[in-house]
C-alpha cells in the first residue's frame, strides 16, 4: 500500500515520469499516511486533499497526452503556512489571520506547481515564525516525530516534521534567523537557506525582510539540491531577486572535498554547545578531511555579536512588517466603538504573546532617542559580520558548525524568551550576512535524538555547499 511513502522526491519523479507508478497513487498513499499518523504529530495546519488529488491527476494527464509535467512531477510537498496560497486559508499560525485567503500564490508554490509537485497542505508554524519550538502556534505546537514528548524546532517545526514523519518526501520552510535549519537539525532531516535574493520572496508572509528566505527540507541531499532547482531564480516581483542565472545543483552534487578548505568556526564551537553535539561535529570534521579536504580552524569574532543584533534587527522590521494587521484589511477584527479601539482589540485578541513581545521590542528599538543606541548599533554589528565572514573566506571555502547547540528538547523546557533565542546562536550569523547554508544530520547525541551539522558558504555557493553536504551525508551512515 504505500510503496513510494519514504522514498525520495527524485526516485518518485523519475517513476512518475517513465509510467512506473501514477501521481494519483503516489499522492493518495502520502495522504493516507498523514491520515493515520499526523492527528499526535500536528504537522499540518490544513490538508488540502481534494487540491492534491485533482493536481496529480492533471500531472498525469499530461504524461498521458505525451507532455513533460516537470522535474517534481507528481512529488508530494507540503507548505509553511506563511505562504501565500491562492483561495487556501494562509495562517501564519497566528488567529489575528482567521478567514483570510490569499488572492494569489507566492511565487514559489506557482514554481512548484508548473515543475510537477503537489501541495498536499499548509504546515504549522511558531506564529509569523517567531520562535524555534513551533510551542507559539495558536493552533498546538508540533511533536517531534523523532519523540513526541519532545519540540521539532522551530519555526517551521511542521514542515521538519512532516518530512521526518514520512508524510511528504519534501516541504517548503523560511528561515529568518534558523527557522529552516534549527528544526532539520532537530528532527534529523536536511534544511536549506539559500542565498538571500536567489529565492524569491513574493507571497512569503514578512517577519524580518532584509532577513527572511525560503527554502527546502528533505530526506536526502540530492532533493535539497532538486528542489533548490525548481524554486531559485530571478524573479521581477520581488524587488530583492538576484537577477541572475541560477546553476545546475544537482549536476554539483558529486564535486566531492578534495582539496575543498573547509573551516571550523572556533566562536560557534566551544561555549554554550553541548558535548555530545560538540562530538558528532568533530566526527563530521574528521569524515570531511578523510574524504580530502583541508581542514583548519578559523576565527569570525563578530558572529558573537550576531544573536544581539538579530533581535534587536529582527523585531525592528517585525514591527513595522505586522503593523498591517490593524482588523480592516486581513482576517480577525474584534468591533469596538471607535477604530482606535478596534485596532487595540483585534491586535490584542489576534496576536500570542511572543509576537507582542517581539512587536514592543522592535517599537522601542526604532524610537525616537534609541533608535542610534540600538537599530542603528545593531546595522553596523551586521555589517562587522559581513566583514569577518568575508576574510574568513578569504581563507576557507567552507564553514561549519552545530547548528544547533542542543538536540530537540522537551516541551516547556526553555519557557523564558532568552534561553529560547540562545537557540539560535549558530544560525543566525548566516541571515546577517545573507549567506546560504545547511543542516545535515550527522548521527544522534547521549538521548539518541538527531544531531545537524551546519555548513556555511558564500553568497551563491550553494554548489559547493550541496557538494560538501554530499560528502557528509555519505559518510553518516558509516560514522554514526
Ligand atoms: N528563532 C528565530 C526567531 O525566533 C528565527 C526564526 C526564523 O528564522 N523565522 O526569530
């Protein structure tokens, strides 16, 4: 009955294709293994099953008729529900959107759409991504599927799931501060952040705009890379896109390292990560120069200050990017007698409390007389950053790191704000400086929970990236 549940985007794309197997029965497969399981899980938000099914059957319609449907041709795939879809309730995860449905698709899921795949739902997410346990959803936090007493990570905690529960081979994240990465890491799946600009960004719902960026989770390297394929690419809507030809990925796939410099970043590796973490990226180390690359360790102070800049960054253009929610134009609105008091009581009863919290930080942080002490501060940390980073690839090609300090911890275990932004401490780096990276999981710490290894290149050397992240999928299974 379910042949082709837990197989990968590229094997059922391939079958789809030649006529081995139909979209319909691929599709109908995933969707009763959702069925069945994702009631504990919670991964999805919404699932579209009447959608998916009408969309594999044009899929196979057009092989029928002789036509190419695409290189996802009739590949499962869920969506973050930040993604704008078109009719498709889009929630953010957030009440404050309740009823609303979108007038159009974000360009990465009309990508989607014309290379093949099918949207099987929406996932389920910390509230307008704010957070890195998916706990901050209105609609019940996600479960590992790894453990379920245990958070996925977070913010896009349901598409981590839903690709480690089996319930689709490949989903859509966005990653503003780790929020594709950190819950790959922790559900031992593979997330990407690509370069920023190289994905476009219209229709993805904004938290932090100079930050945010989609991108791919899946099972295997090789699908990242698919995937990436399908998604990146110049596009006119988004005034950020790289108007640039986008490479073939997946023909980067079998580089390998050798002779690749590959740089261990002292800052991100020491304090604050657990030992057991700390150990499998030695491993990980050790797997990369086995398999020929040099490799040394190398100094970027400035990512100690990344975390504090991020959040004073990141909420400066939440604030003003969810100001839009003022109860006439999208979703909920609470009547009161004047507008005054109805945009206080929608905004009250539609946002949970870390967008509040994230909403006051960000307010004061761009106000008259802080402003200079703290938005302004924060931008030139950014571009100290971008600096460091920039001379460390003058002498590496790589970076890596944990991605995140700890694996998946336990429901309610980090209850206070900053233990939980501690979280991020390794990611966000990447989002300050617009550089892509990637989590590959690389066996499990002391509690048999996976464990991600990032690895951290230039701006638009995803190539490279995917070919190393090859090199140590490879050799995970035989060092774990
Ligand atoms: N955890 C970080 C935050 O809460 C990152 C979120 C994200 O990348 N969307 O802001």
């Amino acid at each position: 009955m379910t042949d082709w549940v837990g197989r990968s985007a590229a094997d059922i794309a391939a079958a789809v294709r030649s006529g081995e197997v139909t979209a319909r029965s691929v599709v109908d497969e995933h969707l009763a293994v959702i069925d069945a399981g994702d009631g504990p899980i919670n991964a999805f938000n919404l699932v579209t099953a009447d959608a998916a099914r009408q969309s594999a059957d044009a899929v196979d319609a057009t092989i029928a008729a002789g036509g190419d449907p695409g290189p996802l041709a009739g590949v499962p795939v869920a969506l973050k529900d930040n993604l704008c879809t078109r009719g498709i309730p889009t929630t953010c995860s957030s009440r404050i959107l309740e009823g609303w449905r979108p007038p159009y698709d974000a360009t990465v899921v009309q990508l989607l759409a014309s290379a093949g795949a099918v949207s099987v739902g929406k996932t389920n997410l910390d509230e307008f991504a704010m957070g890195s346990s998916t706990e901050n959803s209105a609609f019940g936090p996600t479960r590992n599927p790894r453990d379920p007493s245990r958070v996925p990570g977070g913010s896009s905690g349901g598409s981590a799931a839903a690709v480690a529960a089996g319930f689709t081979p490949v989903a859509l994240g966005s990653d503003t501060g780790g929020s594709i990465r950190q819950p790959a890491a922790l559900c031992g799946v593979v997330g990407l952040k690509p370069t920023y600009g190289l994905v476009s960004r219209y229709g993805l719902v904004a938290f932090a705009s100079s930050l945010d960026q989609i991108g791919p989770f899946s099972a295997t390297v090789a699908d990242a890379a698919l995937m990436l394929g399908v998604i990146a690419g110049h596009d006119p809507a988004d005034s950020t896109s790289i108007p640039e030809p986008v490479p073939s990925y997946t023909e980067s796939l079998s580089a390998g390292v050798a002779g690749l410099r590959v740089g261990v970043v002292r800052e991100l590796t020491g304090e604050g990560i657990a030992p057991d973490v700390a150990a499998r990226v030695n491993a990980a180390v050790a797997a990369l120069s086995a398999a020929g690359a040099e490799v040394t360790e190398v100094s970027v102070p400035a990512v100690t200050y990344g975390l504090s800049a991020y959040y004073l960054i990141a909420p400066a253009e939440a604030s003003s990017n969810l100001a839009r929610y003022d109860g006439v134009r999208f979703g909920l609105r609470v009547d009161a007698p004047t507008t005054d008091a109805m945009m206080t009581a929608t905004r009250t009863a539609g946002f949970g409390a870390e967008v509040k919290r994230r909403i006051m930080l960000g307010t004061y942080a761009l106000s008259t007389g802080y402003y200079d002490a703290y938005y302004g501060k924060a931008q030139r940390v950014r571009t100290l950053i971008a600096r460091d980073f920039a001379a460390a690839y003058d002498t590496v090609d790589v970076l890596v790191s944990p991605t995140s300090p700890t694996t998946a911890f336990a429901f309610g275990a980090k209850a206070d704000p900053l233990s939980m932004y501690l979280n991020d401490v390794c990611t966000i780096p990447s989002n300050l400086a617009g550089h892509p990276a990637i989590s590959v999981p690389f066996g499990t710490g002391d509690d048999a929970m996976p464990v991600g290894v990032q690895l951290m290149a230039p701006a638009l050397a995803e190539t490279t990236l995917l070919s190393a992240a090859a090199v140590l999928e490879a050799a995970s299974g035989v060092a774990s």
